[in-house]
C-alpha cells in the first residue's frame, strides 16, 4: 500500500480535525487532549451543568479546542417556553410538563423532575459563552422523534440519565414519555436564530426527523435565498460595464468563469458574491454541520439542490460522518450510508468522533471516518485528509 493509502505520522501531521465530540461528558480522560493526535477537537455542550467545562477545556486548551455551547434536544424539556405571546410568563410546573410531554406523565413523575427554566434565561445563558468564545459554535443543537425520558432516580440533576458508556435504551431506565416535537422546534429555533444573529455555525443532532428538520431551516431560509448570476449573464454584465456610459462599475473577470456560456447555477460564483459583505444579524445561521448524517439520499438532495435556478438557500450545509455512529459493519451501517456520502460534495463533508472520552480511542474513531471517506470517495488518504481540513476550516470559521 503506498504513502497515499497508508495512515502515516505525517498524515496526522496534516491536521485532523474532530467536528463533533464530548469529552466533557469523561472529564477524568480530558488530560488525555494535548497528547492526542488528533488537530483539533470541536467539543459539543449539551445542557447547563457541562457548558462550564467546556469553556474550561477551551481555556485550558485553546490551541487544541474550539468550544460549542447549546442545548441538546434530549434536555429540551426542562426548558420552558417563556417567549410566548404575552411576554415572558411564569413557570407552572405541572402545566409544563403535561404540555411538552407526550402521554400523560404522572404527579408523582412530575413532582420528580427538576423545575423547567425559562428560555430566555437559556438563550441569555448561551450568549454570554458566545461572547466570551468569539470563534464558538452553537451546539449540539436539534430534534430527536424517538428519545423517550429518563426516570428521575435513573437521572442526573438535570433530569437526564447520566452517561454509562454501553448504556442502551432497553425500556429499564426510560419511561415511556417523548418530548413533543413542537416544544423541541421551539428550543431548536431559538438557538438557530441566535446563531444567526451572532453569526455562528451550529451543529445539528437530527433522529427520526429529517423532513422536519429541513423544512425548519427552509422555514427560516424563506426570503432570504440568495440570487447568483450564471456565468453567461456576469460576462454579459461585465461587457456592458466596460462599454457602458461614464460612471458603469467596471466588473473584474471572476476567476474559473471562462468563456462559457454555461447558464448553470454556480455555487462558487455566489459565495463570491457575498464574501466581502458586512455580516448583518440573520434569524439562521450561516453554517451548518448535520452530524453523523443517517438521511437517505433524498434528504441529501434537498439540502443540495438550490430552491431555483438562479438562486441558493443561504446558509452553507456541512455532512459530518463517524465510524462510530455512521459506519459500523456490525451493525450493517455502510451499505446505509455508502450512497449518502457519495452523494456529498467534497468541499461539504466532515469527519467526527462523536465520543464521550478524549484519548486514544477518540484518535482511532477519527482515523476510522477518514478511512471510511477516503474509501467511498476513491482518494488516497493524503489527499482526503487535506480536504476534509479545509472543509472543516470553512465549517467553523467562514471564509477568512
């Protein structure tokens, strides 16, 4: 196997980058990070109690870590919805979970579970790490059909069962009660818009919900579809500049655009476009990782096709993919996925870990989605490596 396919000091020498992973979730093996090999880990916060430390890991490891703080769907219930018409209403506790909850939970289930906080503090709560954090995420943020909540004497303070690496939901520590798909929308679109305004990417957890999902953000993106021209009508515009009246701008040529009349819709001529622009609060965000991407290729398509010929939706979407989640023969995941990742564009595609414990096994996941990549995407691991470290540069911090 030659140098292109082997896995190589100097390949990780190339920066390999973790779009999504919780090792705050183990702190005792967060020592572990500034030995691993891995470039840079995109730590996700998921609910109030690890949002401090993972702006401790980012304080403690700057170089190493770029922090995301959001609220995870699973923990969506305990947030109350206190934005309503109305302005901002007290808490009712039993009122609460009766609507969020699906079923009908009990007093005594509901006299177990921790008061809801508000959503403005949460959202308050959240930019206040954003602010401190310039480069931070919002995430991991989303929606989840099929979480089913925990018991309270099976949860952790905040009402979630605690993390026991090969937990699985076999019925022992879930009751029966999942969270209404509309309250986890509210607490979606709400860190959605906060992202937007503060101009940053998020990180997207999407389970039995992807038709959801995408008309969420295409709820959001309405309006705001941006225009590019085709090639063929720049140079017509161009031509006119040039020859026009005194005073026309003169329209430099767009590198790559040539002598074609191709009319086709041009992705890279639009981000051009908009490079430049000063950033102005949006009610989306501007980028967008969908983690450890299980959809069909259909989802796929939507997120990819533009809206109209001569317009595209205005956040860029990433598709982030684990040998974890995504890519495990055991549990027949790749003949699932195989389609899917061939169906991303190069420049949208990530690789994650998605792990609880930073160390060696988090190296050897990203090694494995590498792997995985590179393998369906027919290109020697050198070479994927590099792209995946730009996508990922792009992913987190825009254009710059």
């Amino acid at each position: 196997m030659g140098s292109e396919d082997s896995f190589t000091e100097s390949t990780w020498g190339l920066g390999i980058h973790d779009a999504h992973c919780h090792p705050t979730d183990t702190m005792p093996k967060a020592g572990a990070i500034p030995t691993m090999k891995a470039k840079s880990l995109t730590i996700m916060g998921t609910r109030q109690s690890d949002l401090p430390l993972v702006a401790s890991l980012a304080r403690d490891y700057p170089e190493k870590i770029v922090p995301s703080f959001g609220y995870h769907p699973w923990f969506s219930y305990l947030i109350y919805d206190d934005t309503r018409s109305g302005g901002e209403r007290e808490v009712d506790k039993n009122e609460h979970y009766l609507s969020v909850l699906t079923g009908t939970p009990t007093k005594d289930l509901i006299s177990a579970l921790p008061a809801p906080r508000k959503l403005s503090s949460v959202v308050t709560e959240l930019r206040s790490h954003l602010e401190t954090f310039p480069k931070a995420l919002v995430g991991e943020i989303g929606m989840d059909r099929g979480f089913r909540i925990p018991f309270p004497d099976n949860a952790g303070a905040e009402g979630h069962a605690v993390y026991v690496p090969g937990d699985t939901e076999d019925g022992k520590r879930l009751t029966s009660h999942r969270v209404s798909m509309d309250h986890q929308k509210k607490i979606f679109v709400a860190q959605l818009k906060l992202a937007g305004e503060l101009n940053r990417a998020v990180s997207v957890h999407g389970v039995q919900c992807h038709g959801a999902l995408f008309d969420i953000f295409r709820e959001l993106w309405r309006g705001h579809e941006v225009e590019v021209e085709s090639r063929k009508e720049m140079k017509r515009r161009r031509r006119r500049a040039k020859g026009g009246a005194e005073g026309h701008e003169y329209l430099p040529d767009i590198e790559g655009s040539g002598d074609s009349d191709d009319d086709e819709f041009d992705e890279e001529v639009g981000k051009r476009q908009e490079k430049k622009q000063e950033y102005t609060p949006k009610p989306y965000p501007p980028r967008i990782c969908l983690h450890s991407f299980s959809a069909p290729v259909q989802t796929l398509q939507q997120y990819l096709n533009p809206p109209s010929p001569k317009t595209r939706y205005p956040s860029r979407v990433f598709f982030s993919f684990s040998s974890t989640i995504n890519a495990r023969p055991e549990k027949g995941h790749m003949e699932k996925i195989m389609e899917t990742v061939k169906g991303v564009p190069e420049g949208r595609v990530l690789v994650e870990s998605d792990l609880h414990t930073a160390g060696e096994d988090m190296d050897a996941a990203l090694e494995g989605a590498v792997r995985v990549i590179a393998g369906i995407k027919g290109m020697g691991i050198d070479e994927c490596v590099k792209v995946l470290g730009e996508n990922w540069r792009e992913f987190v911090f825009g254009d710059v």
